[in-house]
C-alpha cells in the first residue's frame, strides 16, 4: 500500500509575524501571526518544546518496563512508557540510553527507532521519538533530585488491558501501545542495531 | 484480568501556590508551586484546557473518515480523526456530535464512548475524549471562518499503513488506532447508544 504523495499548498500557513508571549522556568510560548489559504491572517500560539524521547524497553521474559508517575497537570498517578525531554545538541539515541538507565536503571543491548508522534499538534512543536530496546541489563537508576517515581513491569496483554479499560491514558503511552501490538503480532517490523553497555 | 488497586500517596505533589503566567487569546498558563513527596518545593508550568473530543466515524463500506489539516505548531497538514474543544458547558457527546457534524458534514445515528486520552501530561490539563460513531449520514459540512481542512475517508488497514510508515503521527490519531484496530478484531467491545438525527 504507497501512500501517494498528496498535495498540501492548499492548506499551508505563513508566518508574517512573531511575538514571545511567555519565556517561563519551563515552557516557552510564542504567537505567531499567519497568513491563511483565504489571504486573511489569523494567530497562532503555540509552546517551542525541544522534542523528547519515550522507550518501550522488553525484558527477556516478555515483560515490558514502565513507570508510575504523578503528573500534576492532570492530578493524577500515571502509568506510563519511560520518556524524557532532549537536552540541548542530543541525539535521540543518547537520549533514549540516559533516560532509560537514569529512571529505571536498564540499559539495552538492542535499539531501533519505531517512529514520531507528535502529543499536541494544535499548540505545541514537541515531537517524541518513539524506541524499542531489548536485550536489557538492570542496575541502579539515577534519579534526578526532585524526581519521584515507581518503576514496574507487565505483560503486554496487561497493559492493552489498561489501555482498554482506562488505567492508561497517557498519549504516548497509547500510541506505543499501538506499536507493541504491531510489533509483536509481527505486523510492524523493527530495524534493530546493537550498541555497546 | 482486574487491575488491582495501586496506593500513590507516596507520588503526590500538593499545590502551596498559583500564580498566572499568560492569558493569551488562545493559550492559558499557570504557574503552581507545589510540595515534592519529600517536602521540597517545585514550580510546575501547565496549560489549562477545557478538554476536547475525538470522533472515530465509520463509514457503512467499512471506511473511516480522516481530515488533512495544516498545523501550524509541527508546520505539517496532519492526518487526523476529527476532533475540536468542548465549548464552555458543552457535554462531551454534544461536542463530538457538533465537531463532526460542522468538519466533515456528517451525521451519526449510534455512538459509543469508547475512552479518554491525556495528550500532554507534563504541561497541559487537556483530555481528548474518545468517541466512536456509525451509521453515518453525510451532508454539507460548516467550517469555521478561517478552518481550512480536507476530509477523505480511508480503509483501517490503509490508516494502520500510515500510522507505521509515517504518514500518521499525531498522538491522538495513533491512540484512536489502536481503539480502532482493537474494536474491529472483537477486542475491545463498545457499547453503543442510538441518537435521534
């Protein structure tokens, strides 16, 4: 099935003008001004977000790792895939490997990159890189100070389980449930590269 | 499989202040200081939202409705289920029903929820509620002034395609992908109300 190459300029918006509405400890918010298809303008305020990583880490009895979280936006304990923020200049790899290791003490012996979501396209430009890592060896994580949460373990079945009946939520989380099913019904194959501990 | 129940007193984060950071015209952000579980202090930057909705509309030929949309944030027309905000008071089956009605003109004399999305949990409040709908009725669609998008409709094995090779990467399209896929394999039962048109 190609998908056929679809053309888009219909749709486009311009940039005519920028504006720094709020440059905060952590979020950073612009208002862009665009020209619409039509000619008129409109505004468009959107969070600059340095992209991010989340890891979908398979432990060699079938398990898959993930985390308990409180996230206060939504007031509420979250089960949820490892992920974190890139630091300036990082590879997503890099990345992947320090965040995997820093919250839950795993590193991993297989890596390939499944593909990008992006969590809120209507106002903000994060992307996430979505990892498979297998062949995993436990240590001792590395919280950052201030950082609180439970790293635990399910099966697959487990976890689409929670997906269903409203355990998880989390976006991205979902979105690389979607990923495991397809990857381990053979559906959705992975390019996997080793990389050494 | 019953999921027991999980104690997280030990995660929680307590708000001690609030502070506005931006109301802008379309973007508000607070800024709370809150109590870290181990007595510290933390500021925690989020986005208030009045929560949105999303509609998987299936088609009688078995075909799903998707709309193609330029969004300004990842500078992409995006591949998407149809989605919008809920107006202030509005119930969230009311929303659906407008939002599907005024993007893509159609209709939907049964409906299910299916469940609930949190697209941004480290900084945005949002919750995409998940809805499907059939038997559909088309008719002519009421976009909004200045709302530019696409409507198509396409089979779920060619949007599951897309949601591996790349083409699909918004978050709450690829979470609505994996309702679909596993609503459609028998997985996922929905329980279905009847709407008068």
């Amino acid at each position: 099935m190609p998908t056929p190459p679809v053309d888009t300029r219909h749709l486009v918006e311009h940039q005519t003008r920028r504006e720094e509405l709020l440059k905060g400890q952590f979020l950073h918010v612009l208002r862009d001004t665009v020209r619409l298809p039509d000619g008129s303008e409109a505004g468009r305020e959107f969070i600059v977000h340095p992209g991010a990583v989340m890891v979908i880490a398979l432990l060699d009895d079938g398990q898959v790792v993930l985390e308990r979280q409180y996230r206060y936006p939504v007031q509420r304990a979250m089960v949820e895939f490892p992920a974190g923020k890139l630091d300036a200049g990082e590879p997503s790899l890099v990345c992947a490997q320090r965040e995997l290791l820093e919250e839950t003490g795993y590193r991993a012996k297989q890596w390939a990159l499944a593909g990008r979501l992006h969590p809120a396209i209507s106002y903000a430009t994060e992307t996430i890189d979505i990892w498979f890592a297998r062949k995993l060896v436990a240590g001792e994580r590395q919280l950052d100070a201030g950082e609180f949460l439970d790293v635990f373990s399910a099966t697959p079945d487990q976890l689409l389980h929670w997906c269903f009946d409203g355990t998880v939520t989390d976006g991205k989380t979902l979105s690389g449930a979607l990923w495991l099913q397809n990857f381990l019904a053979g559906q959705w194959p992975l390019e996997w590269q080793t990389q050494g501990l």
